[in-house]
C-alpha cells in the first residue's frame, strides 16, 4: 500500500487566549497542498513493527501514531513503514502530523476514537485523519469542511534550521499577541463566510494573516529576507504558515508560481513550488 501525506498550509492562524489546558485557542484555514510525503507500508519481517524514515533520526510522530494504536488494541498484522520525507521537517507544513495521521487512517474502522488518538499525538494531527480544506478551531480539535478553494499555485521559501513550535508561541505570549475571546469568535464568522463559497484565498487576502508570524521573525529575522524576495517576485498574498519558519507567497496558478521561483534567485534555491491539493 502506498499513501500520500500531504502538507497542511495554514492560509491563516489567529491565536486566542490560552485554555485551562495550557494549549492556546486558535482559528485557522487548513489546506492541503500537492506537496506530499510518500509512504510505503509492507508487511514487516518480524515480530514488531518498524518504522522507518531517512534522514530523521529517533522516534516520530507516525512511530508513536503506530505505538497508540497498538495500546488501543489494533489486531493489524505487523508492518514496515516507510516514509520517504519531501515536506520539510519542523518547517510549520504539518508533515510530522500529516505523517502520524496516515498511520492512524490504516486502522479507520478497526479501532474507535481514533479522533482522540490523534489529537493526543499532537494539534495538528486530527485535522490531517482526513486531509481537506477546512476551517479549524479550538486548538485544532474542531474541524468544518468547506468547499475546496480554486486552484492556486504556491511557492514555500523553507530554512535548513527549523523552529520549536513551544518557543514560537512562548515568544507570542511573551510579545502579547492573542486576541480575546470575543474577537476570535467575530474571525470565525469573517473566514466562514468568506471562504465557504470555494472562492480561491486570493480573493480574501485581507484575511490571510498569521498572529504567530511576529513571533517568528524575533526568533529568527532572516525569514524577513524570504518574505521581502516572495513579494518582489509578485505573490499576491506573502505570510509565514504556521509557527514558522517557511515562508508562502501565494500566486494564481503553479505557471505563474514556478516563473516567480525562476525570479528568486540563488540565494532561495531551495524553495519548492507546489500547488492547492485537487479536491
């Protein structure tokens, strides 16, 4: 069997109060892209299950996705599963969780609360069990399907180093940036009503705005550089997607995208050029 993971761009991130559970209240547009992690799974040679991903060394996140499912007593025989990594690691595109919501999908039926399962591995992981565009909530628990958004293309300016999400939004506390209760619940209404009709997000750019992207830039003010190039090379809608780092620049579609990669220059050769993911 083989398995896609696809990348999650957060189009947007308000972030609200912290909760009783220590975790912040959020508010965010979800959306899969082309860009996906490959993922092989085979029967595994012995006993035990395996788990395998070049280039990441230690336990993952699909590696405790496939230990949960064991403890919640998933009878599956035992496999090997390979992850070949093309979304960027700890680059806020969602690829660990993407990766652990592909293990938990091979137990969909088998085993029950595998939306608990999934939101006790991690935020983003219960939004990733069924990879669509949707509009997030909570802290990341409530998940409302919308109409896939048109195509656009995308280009991602990523960073060898990546960021600690805990620090990101330790840095966000620390710099004050959450909005109240109130004014999250009025976001809600605005990226509902905007996005619901499958409109592509450069329609409603004004709403493309990320809370956590000040935090990002005080932990590291190079991603500033990125965003500077991306508008210089024409993207309609430039933001930092998630706690960061990777930088996004928004296009009409991947032809216009992938010019303005070409206009780049060396010094971002590692950007990748991708797309919305087909609904």
């Amino acid at each position: 069997m083989v398995m896609r993971a696809p990348a999650k761009l957060n189009l947007c991130l308000y972030l609200g109060p912290v909760r009783d559970d220590g975790l912040h209240e959020l508010r965010s547009l979800f959306c899969p892209l082309a860009l996906s992690d490959r993922i092989a799974v085979t029967s595994a040679e012995g006993d035990s299950d395996e788990v395998v991903c070049d280039g990441i060394e230690g336990p993952n996140l699909a590696d405790a996705a496939m230990n949960a499912l064991r403890e919640r007593g998933w009878r599956g025989p035992p496999l090997r599963v390979e992850i070949d990594k093309r979304v960027p690691v700890a680059a806020g595109l969602g690829g660990g969780s993407a990766d652990a919501a592909a293990v938990l999908r091979l137990a969909e039926g088998e085993v029950s609360g595998l939306l608990e399962v999934a939101l006790a591995l991690g935020a983003d992981v219960p939004s990733q069990l069924d990879p669509a565009f949707a509009l997030v909530g909570g802290a990341g628990e409530r998940i409302e399907l919308l109409p896939a958004p048109s195509p656009f293309g995308v280009v991602l300016v990523p960073f060898e180093q990546g960021l600690n999400t805990r620090e990101v939004y330790a840095e966000a506390d620390r710099l004050g940036l959450a909005r109240s209760a109130s004014e999250l619940e009025e976001v809600e209404e605005r990226l509902r009503d905007a996005a619901g009709s499958g409109a592509s997000p450069l329609g409603y750019s004004e709403f493309l705005t990320n809370d956590l992207e000040a935090a990002a830039l005080s932990l590291r003010p190079e991603i500033g550089g990125a965003l500077e190039a991306l508008r210089r090379c024409g993207a309609e809608a430039v933001f930092v997607t998630g706690s960061g780092p990777t930088a996004v620049g928004l296009f009409d579609d991947i032809v216009t995208a992938d010019r303005a990669y070409g206009a780049l220059g060396p010094q971002w050769a590692n950007a990748i050029v991708t797309a919305s993911a087909a609904p």
